[in-house]
C-alpha cells in the first residue's frame, strides 16, 4: 500500500508569514496515464473539508492564489505566501493514482496562528 | 447549488447495523462515481468506500470490507452505506464526497458505537 507522510504535523505560522507543508508519498503518484493524482484539502475548525488542489497544483474555484501546490514523482508541497486568519485549520494531501485498492490520506498538518 | 447532505448516524451498540444514507442535488448525481470518508474523534481522514455512477462497482477499504454494502438509487439521487457488526473503532463523522477527485463534500454524520 502506498503510505503517504505529511510534515510538519504542526505549523505555528505569524500572520502575513509564509507556510509550507510537505507531503511525500511511498512510491511515485504518477499514473501510467501521465497525470499524477494528488490532491490537497483543508479542514477548518468544524467544518467538512474542502479540496484547495487537484492534480498537484491546480486550483479549486474560489480558492485564494496565496494558495499554491508544487512537486512531482513522490514528494510534494503545499504553500501559502501569505498565511491570513481564515487559513487555521487542517491541511491533508492525498493521493488518488494508486487506485484501487484504495485512496490514501496524508496524517494532516494542524497550522495555527502564532 | 451542488450539495450533499448525508443522514442516518446516530449511537448504537457494538455488533448491531446501522444505515447511512447521503442525498445529493443541484448535478447529475447519476454521472458521478461516490465515495465514503470517515474521521474518527480527533483524527484525520480515511477513505472508507466508492460506488460507481451507475452502482454496478463497489470497492471498499480494508477496515470495513465484508462489514459494509454501498448501493445508490439514481433516481432519488441517494447513496447508502449499510453498516453492520460495528465496533468501537467505526465511531466517526462520516463524509459523502463526489468523485471528480472528491470535489465536492457534505457536512457529516456522526456514528457513535458504544457499549
């Protein structure tokens, strides 16, 4: 099974401060089709998550360019220029290329106002 | 809009079943596979099952393969995760989410199983 690690698992970040946050996977999230099926979500206190990026660095409608993901083969990452206050939540990646058997969830980055 | 809401959860024993049920409107629910996300008190998410658009596949995780049946009904626009011989570690929100790589998510149901 793929195994899929984010870090850090905690992100204090200063308001207006750049954010970074890994995500690497076990093996290569390149599908025998070419595209690589790796997406990023975010889960603010409370709420149902809602995907931020698909397919590495595409961005969902309405989500902020401040946003912006990056990488290839196994090693990814999700960045934020400038973090603001609605940004506090949890960051999960995930990949979908290794499917079936199944869909795999990194462990989750918790970032947080300093 | 784009929505899905999903309902059934509740506290239930370990060992009995329970139904959750996922509606969705404003698309054409019957051209979109349709997945199961759980996430247990405090912890991070995990892929639990996917039905595809027209029902005729179902894959299911390891932790809840034999234990679960997803089904959907096209023209009521539902999908439903049948759950028995619960246990302790199934207590979780869980999500419905569309595939189009999980683009879409509903709020959660909760699912308690305790004795």
């Amino acid at each position: 099974d793929v195994v899929i690690t984010q870090s850090p698992l905690s992100l204090p970040v200063t308001l207006g401060q750049p954010a970074s946050i890994s995500c690497r996977s076990s093996r290569s999230l390149v599908h025998s089709n070419g595209n690589t099926y790796l997406n990023w979500f975010q889960q603010r206190p409370g709420q149902s998550p809602r995907r931020l990026m698909y397919r590495v660095s595409n961005r969902d409608p309405g989500v902020p360019d401040r946003f912006s993901g990056s990488g290839s083969g196994t090693d990814f990452t999700l960045k934020i220029s400038k973090v603001e206050a609605e940004d506090v939540g949890v960051y999960y990646c995930m990949q979908g290329t290794h499917w079936p058997p199944m869909y795999t969830f990194g462990q989750g980055t918790k970032l947080e106002i300093k | 809009q784009v929505q899905l809401v999903e309902s059934g959860g509740g506290v239930v024993h370990p060992g009995r079943s329970l139904t959750l049920s996922c509606a969705a409107s404003g698309f054409m629910f019957s051209g979109f596979a349709m997945h199961w996300v759980r996430q247990a008190p405090g912890k991070g998410l995990e892929w639990v099952a996917l039905i595809s658009y027209d029902g005729s596949n179902k894959y299911y995780s390891d932790s809840v393969k034999g234990r679960c049946t997803l089904s959907r009904d096209n023209s009521k626009n539902t999908m439903s995760l049948q759950m028995s011989s619960l246990r302790l570690e199934d207590t979780a929100t869980y999500y419905c989410a569309r595939d189009g790589a999980f683009d879409v998510w509903g709020q959660g149901t909760t699912v308690i199983v305790s004795s």
